[in-house]
C-alpha cells in the first residue's frame, strides 16, 4: 500500500537529503496529526506539488507539526507529452468533478472556458472564488491520488483567448460528437506528437464543452486556429464525463500510462 501524501509549500524540500529530518507545519499537518492521525514510525510521503517527493518515516507530532525523517528524496519528473484539459464551465459542479477525476487520472493542467453555452459565469470577485475553488479541487484530488505533481490551474479564458493558446500549443482536439476521425486516429496519426530532435516536452489541449454542447461558431473559430475535432466513442457524454474518459484513452495511447 502507497504511503499517505501531504502537500508542503513548492521549493521547500531543495535542501532536504536522505538521513536529515523535515518538519511540516500548518493546515496540512494538523491533518495528518488530527484527521489522520499518524504517530511516530509510521511511513509518510511529504511532496512540494512541483515534482518533489520526500519518503520517509514519522518521528515526532505537535499540534501542527509533524516531523518527519527523510529516507529518500526523488524528483518526478513530468511526462514528454502533457495533457490539458480545458473544461467549459457546467452547473451542478460537474465542472468541478471533471478536473478532479482527471486530476486523480493524471492530467497536467486545466484551463476554464468561459464557453457561449455555458450557463456558470465567472466575474468579478465570483471568478477568483470559483479560481481558487478549483485549484483546492485538483489539489485534494493529486493528494488523494498521492501524486507529487499538483496540477495548475490557468486563468479562465472565453473562446477569443482559448483560440489564441490552441494556436500556440502542438496539438489541440475538441472532442465533438459530430467529428469524423477517433480520439485514438487523431492521437496516432498527430505529426506534432511524434518524436521531436529538440527534446522540448509537447503539449495536447484536450477541449470539452458544456452540458449545451460547443457551438458550430466556437468549434470554427479553434479549428481555424489550428484545432482538430475527435471522437469519442458512439454515446454522447456529460461534461463530467468527457474530459476524465479522455484522458485515460490519451495517457494509454501516448505511453503515459
């Protein structure tokens, strides 16, 4: 069984080296102290969000410290190809329980859209709550998933800026049940995804709408910013649905997995 994660501030395990002790304060140890509950000699995992992940066993708790004695010290490293999703705001938290799935499945990033059918609007001091709100979301789930890496969360972008960064990543597909060619076909047969002299790491948007659906202007306007439409499956699938059921087809095809 995989040890427990909790999530310490990014850059503060840099100096950390197997045999030296790491002491985790605040709201992520009082709930392993409290929630948890763990006591000494019990194996815990400490991880930065940014890739880095202490392995160690507990040595001391206090009512908001846990000590704990570094066995190994590893830096994950991200995948060649990263996955983004970009959820349409839904209602009834569905968008919500899209990026924590996805998060637990492994994507990479997530960008809110602002899409034309969505009915959630996010302005003013209402989009930096449900901004925060969604990286609280990604962040339990990367914990649950006891991932060292915490997915970010972009800005919102309504569809004039989403077709500005479809324009500027290798690949972008917007899943549409009237698209021709398979998630799977688009995956494989992607020229930007194959293998790259320069080494750089590539970059796949995986764009779903809302519970309305993309509208035609919307799938026009990314595909002529270079987006591609795909496939997935022969059933129409929620918002909540789409983007995690993508992720998982893509990280098989792309050896992520």
């Amino acid at each position: 069984m995989s040890n427990p994660v909790f999530f310490a501030a990014a850059g503060s395990l840099g100096q950390v080296t197997p045999g030296s002790t790491f002491v985790l304060e605040g709201a992520e140890a009082r709930h392993a102290v409290t929630v948890k509950r763990l006591a000494a000699g019990e194996p815990v995992d400490i991880a930065d969000g940014s890739g880095v992940r202490l392995t160690g066993t507990v040595l001391d708790t206090g009512s908001g410290t846990l000590t704990v004695k570094a066995s190994e010290v590893l830096v994950e490293q991200q995948p060649d190809v990263r996955l983004v999703l970009v959820q349409a705001l839904a209602k009834g938290d569905r968008d919500e329980l899209a990026i924590e799935t996805a998060t637990e499945l492994g994507i990479d990033a997530v960008i809110p859209w602002q899409s034309e059918r969505a009915i959630v609007r996010w302005k003013g001091e209402r989009a930096a709550k449900a901004h925060a709100k969604w990286q609280s979301v990604v962040t339990a789930a990367a914990k649950q998933a006891r991932r060292a890496w915490i997915p970010q969360v972009r800005a919102v972008v309504d569809t004039a800026a989403l077709a500005k960064a479809v324009a500027a990543v290798d690949l972008a597909i917007v899943l549409h049940e009237d698209a021709k060619k398979p998630l799977r076909t688009v995956l494989e047969e992607s020229e930007a995804l194959q293998n790259r002299a320069d080494g750089m790491p590539r970059e796949v948007l995986l764009i779903v709408g809302p519970e309305g659906g993309i509208t035609p202007r919307e799938v026009t306007r990314l595909s002529d910013a270079g987006a591609v439409t795909a496939l997935l499956g022969h059933h129409v699938l929620r918002s909540s649905t789409a983007g995690p059921a993508a992720v998982v087809l893509a990280s098989d095809i792309l050896g992520r997995w």
